[in-house]
C-alpha cells in the first residue's frame, strides 16, 4: 500500500489531499459502513462524488472526501486507489490518518492463511471469497467513538441513533466549509468540552437517561487520557475503558472494534450478537458463553469471523416480541 499526492486537480479544490493505494480489491462502503450511525448520521455522507466525513482533530476540524481513483466494479469494489481531499484546520492531521482509517494496517493473512481458511465454516468462507475487498477500519478517535457507543447502552438501536442526532444538530458544529460540492446540513461531533456543558434537560430530551448521560460526563473529564488509548494495542486499550465505571465489555468492544480495528473483539452482551451468531454457526440460539465457545477456534479472528458471517446474507429467524421503543421525554 502506497501514499501520494492526489492528482493537481482534485488538490487545488482542497486545503489538503493525497492518494492512497491499497494492495488489491478495495471496497469503501464495506470498510467504512461500520462506522455510521445509521443511514440519518449527521457527520457522514455517502454520496455518487464519494463519502464525506466531519469529525474533530488536535489541529481543530476537518471536512473529508473520500472517493474512489478508478472506476468502480461490483458493489463499489476496485482496484484502483483512494482520493482523500481535506478542508479546514484539522486538514494536515485528518489527512494522517487516512491510511489508517482506510485499513492500511488491517492484515488478513492469517485468515486468509490455508489451514486456518480450512477450519472455517463453510458460510464464512464463502463470504470471504466473494468479500476480499474488506477492511477493518481504524480511526483512532477514541472520543468520536465512544460518546455514541454509550447512547447505545441497553436500549434499541432506534432510539440511541435518535438521540444521537438530536445532540449532534443542537450542539455539534457546521462542518468546515468545501466548496458547492459539499454535502448540505454535514456536522461536527461536539468537543469533549461541549459535551460536558450539555444541560441535563437536553439530555432527557434526547431520550438519554441520566445513568448513560452520567457515564458519558464521567468518561470525558478524561478526555486527553482517553485518547492516548489509541496508540495502545486494542485489547489493552478496552481493559482500560473498563476501568471507567458505566463502560463494560460490551461498550469497549463496540469502540475498539472501530477505533483499533480490532480483528478479535467481540461484543459479549449484545441483545443479538450470541443468538445471531449461534444460529448461524449451529442452528440454534446461544448465549453469550455458547457465543465465545463457538469462536474460540478462531481467537486472535473472532471479530472477522463475526464480520464475514454478517457479510454471508445470513439472517436469524425472529421468534417473540421485539424490545418495546419507549420515550420517556415527556415526562
């Protein structure tokens, strides 16, 4: 995988760009899907010109476009590069983590490895030959990462990405400006310095209890320290999210899957994940120590094992009622 300078074009409409060259199939919507919360994600935007992200840097923010160099294939996979353009402060820092962000450092060799690949369920290596083109991203953003894993804390996915919406239009800001092209309404996550001067008020009005409002304050007073985790390695990065209370297993494998690229951690505690996985792998539902039992063959993959049956098409049969949606804001 190489870096270079963006063709003279596509750097003079930017403050920054490069090009990026991975070393082989590339697909930018299964790398970086993964990292949108839900389709209604204020600070992303998936569009014909490429994906458009807002997000904060030490430098201060960054708008980025991220665009495929060669003409796409089946499903948005190539084989060609990736145009980053830049715009803002945060231009010179965003760009730096472009690679990374990308997957540069995510190897699947050793899954991809014979031996290994041959112990794998048919589902799984089946999804893997027909998805060479994924990566597992890595943004190195610990704070962007976390405050919305926690919203997500012990309630539906539909209410956490609510309410995520709600804090980002009311207190998050305008992405830096990029030209005509830019998409309309794209934001910034709110500073650690903002989030911590949200009223309780507008936390109950974004559908947020005071336990995941509490963790979030708790967490962020710690903002600098937080985000040295990210040069840690992964799985040492999550026992040290654990040490802040209201951050479980659960919330710190949801960050480091996506902060680290973590290719092991699993979401032990998910309301899904176990019975998801079980009946994909046995037919039959599971808890989360059946979940772990399951994978074990494959410690060190387990996440990509997770990835690739999610990429099979695979689909649990629903039985019973769903979790209840209730909104507790007016009262």
């Amino acid at each position: 995988m190489t870096i270079a300078d963006a063709p003279a074009r596509l750097a003079a409409a930017a403050d920054a760009s490069l090009r990026w060259h991975p070393d082989g199939p590339y697909s930018l919507q299964q790398t970086l899907g993964t990292l949108l919360r839900g389709t209604g994600d204020p600070s992303f935007s998936f569009r014909p010109d490429g994906l458009w992200m807002a997000f904060t840097t030490p430098d201060g923010p960054v708008t980025l476009r991220l665009t495929a160099a060669a003409g796409p294939g089946a499903a948005g996979v190539f084989d060609g590069a990736v145009d980053a353009q830049a715009w803002g402060p945060g231009s010179a820092a965003g760009l730096a983590g472009v690679p990374r962000l990308l997957g540069a450092g995510d190897d699947w060799a050793a899954f991809d490895e014979p031996a290994f690949h041959a112990s794998l369920p048919r589902m799984v290596r089946e999804a893997r030959r027909r998805n060479l083109a994924v990566r597992l991203p890595s943004t190195g953003r610990m704070v962007d990462c976390l405050v919305p894993t926690i919203l997500e804390q012990k309630v539906t996915v539909i209410e956490a990405r609510r309410g995520y919406r709600y804090l980002m239009y009311r207190f998050g800001s305008p992405a830096p400006a990029a030209g005509t092209a830019a998409p309309e309404g794209l934001r910034v996550q709110p500073t650690p310095e903002q989030w911590l001067r949200i009223p309780s008020w507008d936390w109950h009005q974004a559908g947020v209890g005071p336990q995941r409002s509490a963790t979030v304050m708790r967490a962020l007073r710690s903002a600098v320290a937080l985000e040295r985790l990210s040069a840690l390695p992964a799985l040492e990065a999550a026992a040290k999210l654990q040490v802040i209370p209201g951050i479980g297993i659960w919330t710190a494998a949801e960050v480091v899957q996506r902060t680290h690229g973590c290719p092991d951690s699993i979401a032990v505690g998910d309301y899904h994940l176990a019975a998801y996985v079980g009946a994909a792998l046995t037919g039959r539902r599971t808890d989360d120590a059946g979940m772990l039992a399951l994978l074990e063959p494959w410690r060190g993959h387990r996440q990509r094992v997770v990835r690739m049956i999610g990429l099979s098409g695979f689909r649990k049969p629903t039985f019973g009622p769903r979790m209840t949606i209730q909104d507790h804001r007016r009262h």
